[in-house]
C-alpha cells in the first residue's frame, strides 16, 4: 500500500519519500557524529584538566574554546 502512496507523490507532485527518508537519516547521522565528537572533546578535555594542563595547551589540543573549558568542571 505503501508503495503505491509513494509512486502517486512521485509521479503527481514529484516527491520522492525515500529520498527524504535518506537525506533525513544522513542528516540525523551526521549531527549524531558531530554531537559525539564534541563530547569526546569535552572528555578530553576534563581529563587534561585533571591532569594539570594548563587552560592554553588543552584549548590547543582539543579544540574547544577558552569559555566552554572555564564550565568543566
């Protein structure tokens, strides 16, 4: 039935369902990434941090900026 609804968009509107659902998943998959990596910096980070690194050779390290590394805790 499904199938049917998506040829109908395709043909009558020129929408294409699964090209939205794939554009929308890449798109979910590709924030997801991103999100993680950030994580994996502020990670980082606050071990560096434990570690007595000072503030300018963590930011170099992991990237992140001076004022989201003065909120770690």
């Amino acid at each position: 039935m499904r199938g049917i609804f998506d040829k109908k968009l395709k043909e009558e509107r020129n929408i294409n369902i699964k090209e939205i659902e794939n554009n929308s998943y890449n798109n979910g998959y590709d924030d997801g990434k991103s999100d993680g990596e950030y994580e994996m910096q502020i990670e980082i980070a606050k071990k560096l941090k434990k570690a007595n690194l000072s503030n300018n050779e963590i930011v170099e390290i992991t990237g992140i900026s001076q004022e989201v590394l003065k909120d770690l805790n």
